[in-house]
C-alpha cells in the first residue's frame, strides 16, 4: 500500500474521489521535505513549522476518520452493509449472523455468537446497533444515524440498507 505524506496510507484518505488528501499530502510533503525545515532554520521561520504541525495533524485526524468510515461497507445492492473492524454485518431486518459468515466468513459469526451468548439471546437487540464509524442503525426506524446520540440521518447508509431516501432528518 503506497504511503502518504503525512505517514498514512493514501488511498485510504480520498474521501471517495474528492481531492482533499492528496491536497493535504502534497502540501505536508512538500513543507516536511523542504531542507530549511529540517534545520536550525526551523526556529528562525516558525510560521513553516505552524504549517507542518497543522498539515500533520489534520492528516493524522483525517487518517483516524476515514480508517474507521472504511471499515464499514455495502456488499450487495438490496440492504446489506458490513463492518470488518466491528466483525458483523446486519441487513433491513438486523444484525445477522447468517449474512456475517456469507461476508466476513466463518470466525466472525463464531464471534458474534460468542457476544450474543454472552449477553444472552433473550436480551440481545439485533434490530438497533452501532457500527465501529459510530453509525447508529434503527431497524425499528427504518433509519441509521450519523450516531447513537444525535437526530441526523445519515443518507447514504438509511437508503443502502432499507432503500429509503431521507425526507425527514429528524428521528
């Protein structure tokens, strides 16, 4: 995997084409990278280094949100999606552990078993769950969230897992 700039893996950073990580990375290569920041001029030019310290966290942030956003993906058209860091994909009726294996194979519906069992099976809600991004899906609803804790809905995953489109943003 070809590394970024600012020491992330770039084609994780393309916010699905948009031109923003390779933007930030260029400009983070190019100031890191430049011999007078790597010298005593350093502290005779403060405003490079403010530069390369607010290129280098952004990436870092930037690299943090779209690793977990990345973890979480639709497999088929008609109402799936998937969570690899999580280890459990769910469809319009719930978590399920049929689909997890179909998906993300045999060890990580043995594990959401596991989690199942651990909670017990009477108390376990498959139809309201959080992925790893902190998407919030309420099978109930018909809706996921941008999160568990806020009324926005979030269009993309609410119309790939039940096919609604999103005309009221408000739980």
């Amino acid at each position: 995997m070809k590394q970024g700039g600012c020491s992330g893996p770039s084609n994780l950073l393309s916010f699905n084409g948009d031109l923003i990580f390779p933007i930030i990375s260029n400009l983070c290569n190019t100031i890191y990278h430049n011999d007078n920041l790597l010298t005593k001029n350093t502290v005779r030019n403060p405003m490079k280094l403010s530069i390369a310290r607010a290129c280098l966290i952004t990436c870092i942030l930037v690299a943090s949100a779209q690793t977990y956003a990345s973890s979480i993906y639709y497999p088929k058209p008609g109402g799936v999606i998937c969570d690899k860091k999580a280890g459990y994909c769910a469809d319009d009726q719930g978590v399920s552990v049929a689909i997890t294996e179909m998906e993300l194979g045999p060890r990580a519906s043995k594990a959401l078993m596991d989690q199942i069992h651990q909670v017990g099976v009477e108390n376990f809600d498959a139809t309201a769950f959080t992925m790893s991004g902190g998407l919030h899906c309420e099978v109930k609803q018909k809706k996921c969230f941008t999160n568990k804790y806020d009324n926005k809905v979030d269009p993309k995953a609410t119309k790939a897992l039940f096919g609604n489109e999103v005309f009221n943003l408000q739980k």
